[in-house]
C-alpha cells in the first residue's frame, strides 16, 4: 500500500508539472502572438533580427514568471527549436520546444526507485497573419 501510495505522489508530481508547463507556454505563445499582431513584425526584413529576439526574450521571461509563480524552480527550464518560418505570402509562424527536468520526489537514499529525473516537453507554434 506504501509503495502505491509513494508511486502515486511521484505520478501527482509529474502531473501537476506537466500541466503548470502548458499552461506556461500557453501564455508565452500568446504573448508572442500578441506582440506579432500588434506591430513587432517578425518577418519584415528591416528590424526582423531584432523583433525575433524581442519576441523571444518576452516569451521566455512569461514562462519563466509563470513557473516561478506555480511553484516550480526556472532554472530547469529551456526554450530549444526556435523556428521562424517567414513566407511573402499566406500565414506565418513560430515554434518552439519547452523542457522541464523535474526534480526527484522522494530521497535518493530512500529504498524505493524512482526516475532520477522527469522531463515534460511541449512543442508551440504561433500563427500570425503575413505583414506585407
């Protein structure tokens, strides 16, 4: 019953981790979204360079203040795979990755074994309208 129990509160973790991180990148991918349609065009080849990393930092500061808000340390998070796909014509995107490396729930002494670590990952894409 113990170990069904202790198996339980790992899986809870994982869980609560796993959905604290969708709803983190949710965010992030809406303020991206937001920041495209209200004038950083992205793909504009004037100051694309510097609109990608404006949007990109903002992205990454929402998750990090939402995980930090929840209760999850920032620091075991990273943003891989950014891609801009940038077209003349029709709709246009950006996608990223998140990871989470979630921590061990019980002691590493204790007698039960359990993962060393859990990794979450999600993968966004934003859509956002051409700026021709």
């Amino acid at each position: 019953m113990t170990t069904l129990l202790l198996g339980l509160l790992v899986w809870w973790q994982y869980f609560q981790a796993s959905q604290i991180l969708t709803r983190a990148a949710g965010d992030g991918a809406r303020a991206a979204h937001t920041l495209v349609t209200t004038g950083t065009a992205p793909c504009l080849v004037a100051n694309a360079a510097a609109n990608k990393t404006s949007i990109e930092t903002r992205v990454e500061t929402i998750i990090r203040s939402q995980l930090m808000h929840s209760g999850l340390s920032a620091s075991k998070f990273s943003i891989s795979n950014k891609l801009w796909q940038c077209s003349s014509t029709g709709t246009e995107s950006f996608s990223f990755d998140v990871s989470y490396q979630l921590p061990s729930f019980l002691n590493s002494n204790s007698f039960l074994q359990e993962p060393t670590s859990l990794n979450i990952t999600d993968s966004i894409v934003v859509h956002f309208p051409s700026k021709t």
